[in-house]
C-alpha cells in the first residue's frame, strides 16, 4: 500500500496573569479504534529535526524561535518528546523553566506543574498538595491535570470520575485536558485497568466524533483538533488515531509551523497547540519510537 502524499508544507508572568482572571493556562491536555492504513505509516529513523521544511521541522523551527517568551506550560510539556524522540534542542526550553523555580514567587506559579520533568522540585508542595489542587477548581482544565499528575499523593476525590466524563465541549482546551488527567492517573497507579478501560472508552468515543466532524466539514483544523490528536496519542499511544486525524492535522499545519486560527504567529495562544502538534507528528511518522514514562521517576 503506498502512502498518500501530504503538504511538506512570556514566560511566568504571563502565566500567573492568565491564572488570575480565571483562564485555564495549563491546557493539557475517539472510540477505541484499530489503526487504519498502519503500513502506510512513514517509517522515518529517529533524529533530533531542527531545520527543514518537513511538518516537524517548521513547527520545530517555530518553538525555537519563542525562545525565552515560550509559555512555560509549552515547554513542560515538550519534556515527553524530548525524552522519547531524543530532541536535544528542547532541553533549554525546559531548564529555563526549571530554573526559574528558586525564587518563590515564580515556584507559586508554575511549580506545581514541575513534576511532569522533575520530582525533586515537587517535594515541597507535598505537605499542602490536597489544599494547592483544590485552589485551582476553578479552572477546571487545570484542576484535572492536577488530579491525575498528584492523585498518588493525594487521591482524588469521589466524584472526580464524574467530573473528568462530564461533557464539558464549550470549555475551551477540555478534551485535551481530561486525556492528559487520564494519563497521569494510569501512570501513578491510580486506577485499575477496567475502571482506566471505561474511562477512555467513553471520554473516545465523544471525542472521535468531534475530530470526525472537523475531517468531513473540511473546517481548518484549530487548536481544538490539534490538541485532541495530540493527547489521545500521549494518553492512549497510536493505535487510537485514525490515519485522517494525523493526516488532517499535517495538511493543514500553517507554513510557520503552527495551526494559528487568527492567522498571526508568535503569540502565546500557539505555543500550547504547537507542542501538542509536534507531538503529533513526531507520533504519527516515528510509530517504532520505545515508549517512556509520562511522569519522570525519581533517580
């Protein structure tokens, strides 16, 4: 089977800005499917793309050139592909982050997502960690994460189940989001397998027919698309996206490497849905990358 050919086509501040008028910043982020046209996979070898004009390189390009005014949740997340797709170049992304967290008032920021790269700078929040995730129940996108990436220490409370299936499709960065949790919580422990099982299943099923509806109406893609693809693939791996996702996904990537819908690139907006399309791509064209934990482990 030959494969369709496709188009080769600030910091902090901002963050606790957002966190204070209520924005959910740490956006996060479909039935159980076989794999369509799995031999039609590009089977590209593993390296650390930094120029080019294949789709992981523009978008790679793009990340690059935020530099220093990258939103931080953007580049935490880029910790997973950096580590599974050896991405050297993301590592100063992530350390100009991790530095930050020494001075106090930029750890009440954004330390509380350091975990998802580092444990060691998480320990502090141990004590009150329970009394840190509920202060953030008003953003719901970021109280899931939260929930996932913490409930080991912390479980979650009864009705979180209820909370993480309830359809909340007009909540901006929400399917994302609820995978992401998903994630976490498989990763800690935190779940038996058939309650895991009945989760996915049911938050997938919503959500194939959201990305199904986007490929028919041959819409622009937008940050929406974009990020679901990208957390169904972190949260549930390859085998449960469909060939058109990926594909819908890479031919509609902007010649700057985002997928901007307002048609303006470098604002923080981008940064999120870039990560997440990165992911993406590197997913979808390098299927034979060996997996790694989602959570670094404590060395």
């Amino acid at each position: 089977m030959s494969c369709p050919n496709y188009k080769r086509r600030r910091v902090l501040e901002v963050l606790a800005n957002s966190l204070r008028r209520g924005q959910a910043v740490f956006t996060w982020v479909v039935v159980v499917a076989t794999i369509l046209l799995w031999s039609c996979r590009p089977q590209v070898p593993l390296r650390p793309v930094v120029t080019g004009d294949d789709p992981s390189s523009k978008t790679t390009a793009y990340l690059i050139s935020r530099g220093n005014y990258l939103l931080p949740g953007a580049a935490l997340l880029l910790d997973y592909p950096r580590r599974k797709f050896n991405l050297d170049w993301a590592r100063p992304l992530v350390d100009t982050v991790l530095a930050k967290l020494s001075d106090p008032k930029e750890f009440a920021t954004v330390g509380v997502f350091a975990r998802m790269v580092d444990p060691v700078p998480a320990r502090a929040l141990k004590p009150s960690i329970t009394q840190t995730i509920e202060s953030f129940r008003p953003i719901p996108t970021t109280y899931a994460v939260l929930q996932g990436l913490y409930c080991d220490w912390a479980p979650p409370p009864a009705e979180f189940r209820t909370f993480l299936l309830e359809d909340k499709a007009s909540l901006k960065h929400w399917r994302v989001s609820s995978l992401v949790a998903l994630a976490y919580l498989k990763a800690n422990g935190c779940l038996q397998e058939s309650d895991w099982s009945g989760i996915a299943t049911e938050l997938l099923v919503r959500y194939r027919v959201f990305l199904d509806e986007i490929v028919a109406s041959q819409a622009p893609p937008g940050a929406e698309f974009v990020e679901t693809v990208g957390g169904i693939f972190f949260a549930l791996g390859g085998s449960y996206v469909k060939d058109a996702w990926a594909m819908y996904l890479i031919e509609h990537q902007r010649p700057d490497g985002t997928w901007n819908e307002a048609g303006a690139s470098g604002s923080d907006a981008d940064d999120l849905t870039a990560a997440w399309g990165l992911l993406a791509i590197l997913e979808y064209t390098h299927p034979q990358a060996g997996p790694v934990p989602v959570i670094p482990s404590e060395a």
